[in-house]
C-alpha cells in the first residue's frame, strides 16, 4: 500500500481543522475522505474501503470514542487503524486507548508527526490487509482440496464399485466421464460364459477349508486376469462357479469370437493350476458352456451392495451346458459356433437335452483356435 493507494478518512464537526488535515495530506498523495459527524463516518466505513480513520474527540452528537468503540465491534473493522486526535492532557489520550486507538495526535496538530504516524498504521493495514487476503486464499484452497479429496473418495469408491464387474479400463473411463447410465435396467443381446470345476464338490468335502480357499484363490485369480484381458465383463463369483457376459455394457461387434477366446485361454491355464493341484492330490477339471442371446441387464441388490446382473435364459442355458460338458470340455451353441467363424475349431457334440429348456439345444466342443486366422 502506498499513499497513492491509501485512503483517510478524517472525521472532525470543524471545517478548519478538516481543511488542515487535508491540506497536509492531499499532497503527498492520500486519497482524504471527509465526515463532519460520528454518525456519517460509521457510515462511509461500512459502504466504502477505507485504510484510516483520523478522528476527532469532541463531536455533537456522538463523539470520538463511541465512534472507535464501533468501529472495533465490527468484525469487518475491528483491526481498522484509527489515530485519535486530542486536546492536550493524559486522560484524554487514556480514554482514547481504552476506546480502542491505535495511536493520537495532540492538537494543535504536527505536520511532521502526522505524516509519519499516518505512514506507520498504513504499513500496518498493508500487513493487515496482505494476512486477511492469504487467508482468504488458504481458506479458499482448503476448500478446493477438501472438494478435491471428497470427489476423488467418491470415484474411487466408484471405482471399487464398478471394478468388481467390468474391466480396469472401462471402470476407469466410465468414472472420468461420470455416466453411469448403463447400470439402468435395459435390454440387450449377450454372449455369456459359464465354467466351474469338475470335482470340486468332492475335494471341498474332503480338503480343509484353508485348503479349498487357497486353490479358489488360485482359480479365481487365474480367471480374473484373463476377463479383463479379453473385457469381459464378471457377473459373478460363486464358489467355484463364475459367470461372464459380453456386448454389454459396452458393445463388441465380436462378442461371440472373444467369447470362446477367452474360454480357450482359460482351459489352458486352468490345465497348467491342474497339474500342481494333481500333485497335491486333488482331482479338478474344468468345464465351459457358451450360448448367445436377449437378457435384461441392470443394478440389482440394495443400497450398500449392489451388483450389475444379466437375466434371462441365456444365462441359464450357458449354466446348464457347462453341466453338461465333459472335464476340459467347452459347449458352445450351434449360433455362437457360427458367429465365432473359422478361427474357432470345434466339432458337432449333437442335440443336447438341456435341463429347463423344452427343445433340443445343438451343441459344439471346441477343441481349440486356428491363430493363424486370428487378427490382433
């Protein structure tokens, strides 16, 4: 702050001395506002910036101090400089303190010590005005972390939510771009994915818990990585059973072809975890069952625990081939097997008579890729 930028306010009910203190000010450059009464000045204080006041004791009406008193009860000035200006003696100037000045000036007035006073308690109001706006802005930055923080909690717990079903990438995408309008119930065609061990039940009754939940660790982290890679998106883990869809929530022209990839990829790991169980004596396989078709998709659960599900028969008739299948076998239905086109290489496994369903449901075993045909 500089006199320039600095300015005064004099309150004094006498034209003569108004006319001093400005006469003495103006020139080296404050900005001087005047008042002839308490009552106005508190005004302009309230309505206008003012950086001093310079006030008179002895005023009609209300005078200097319950003036100051004032203005040291507003919270917007209550660290306003204000030099007191005084007749000569002691208890004036006692008073003049006890009612809040910062300092006084003893009439008849000193150019000298005027000006330096004036100059001092503008430094001050500098300080003051400089700390006041830095904790504004602290106050202002605190409040963007702390918006910060609670957006960045929230899509993290969004994240959490939705990478329990979907891919890494695409919980990521769809919590940058804040549209979760996919998880509103809808209908759509899928392809979906159904494998569980063969034998599971009998190890489960015969191992130890400890045991059973170390080689489902094992599976389920061994299958996890392979849905992500291919985008699929997890229904659900049940025990040793788990269920994928694909062509939703995102659409994939080649939902059936990287439907019966992924199953392949996970038979081949499945295969490597079966051999180091084989050698500590448990007798697992895998199954898959493969089908394609309309299922309704959507949130189903309740606040604090919601899941995204597919419903529909789809899902069930993939379950029911998975039952079907022998150890290391993939059924796939005769729609999937075609849609996958000549990448996949399977043979007729014929008409199976799937439990819940009224008509024969035509069945592949696909026995592996032709990579060459396969394009990255």
């Amino acid at each position: 702050m500089t006199a320039a930028t600095t300015r005064v306010l004099v309150v004094d009910d006498q034209p003569p001395n108004v006319r001093l203190l400005e006469a003495i000010l103006s020139p080296r450059g404050y900005d001087v506002l005047t008042s002839p009464s308490g009552e106005q000045a508190l005004e302009l204080i309230d309505a206008g910036d003012i950086d001093l006041v310079l006030l008179d004791i002895l005023m009609p009406g209300m005078d200097g101090y319950e003036v100051c008193r004032r203005i040291r009860d507003q919270v917007n000035t209550a660290y306003l400089p204000v030099v007191m200006v005084t007749a000569s003696g002691d208890e004036q100037k006692v008073k003049a303190l006890e009612a809040g000045a910062d300092d006084f000036l003893t009439k008849p007035v000193n150019q000298s010590e005027l000006l330096a006073r004036v100059a001092s308690l503008a430094r001050i109001k500098r300080y003051q005005d400089t700390i006041k706006r830095q904790a504004a802005e602290l106050t202002a930055w605190n409040q963007q972390l702390e918006s910060r923080v609670e957006s960045q909690v929230s899509q993290l717990q969004r994240m959490g939510r939705l990478r329990r079903f979907l891919s890494p990438q695409l919980a990521e995408l769809i919590v940058d771009s804040g549209d979760e309008s996919f998880l509103a119930s809808h209908r759509r065609e899928i392809v979906v994915v159904f494998c569980d061990l063969r034998g599971f039940t009998a190890f489960a009754e015969a191992s130890e818990p400890e045991e059973v939940m170390g080689v489902l660790a094992e599976y389920h982290h061994a299958l996890g990585d392979l849905i992500f890679r291919f985008e699929g998106t997890l229904e659900r883990f049940a025990g040793d059973g788990l269920m994928v869809f694909f062509n939703d929530p995102v659409r994939c022209e080649d939902g059936p072809l990287r439907a019966l990839r992924m199953s392949v990829a996970m038979r081949t790991r499945v295969r490597g975890l079966a051999e180091t169980w084989s050698r500590r004596g448990h007798d697992l396989a895998l199954g898959i069952g493969v089908a394609q078709g309309y299922a309704t998709l959507g949130t189903i659960g309740f606040d604090g625990r919601l899941d995204y599900a597919a419903i529909g028969s789809v899902t069930n008739l993939s379950a029911r081939l998975c039952a079907d299948a022998e150890p290391w076998q993939i059924l796939a239905t005769e729609r999937v097997y075609a849609a996958a086109g000549d990448v996949v290489i399977g043979e007729d496994a014929g008409l199976r008579q799937v439990r819940g369903f009224s008509r024969n449901v035509h069945a592949y075993s696909i026995r592996g890729l032709d990579n060459s045909r396969i394009v990255s």
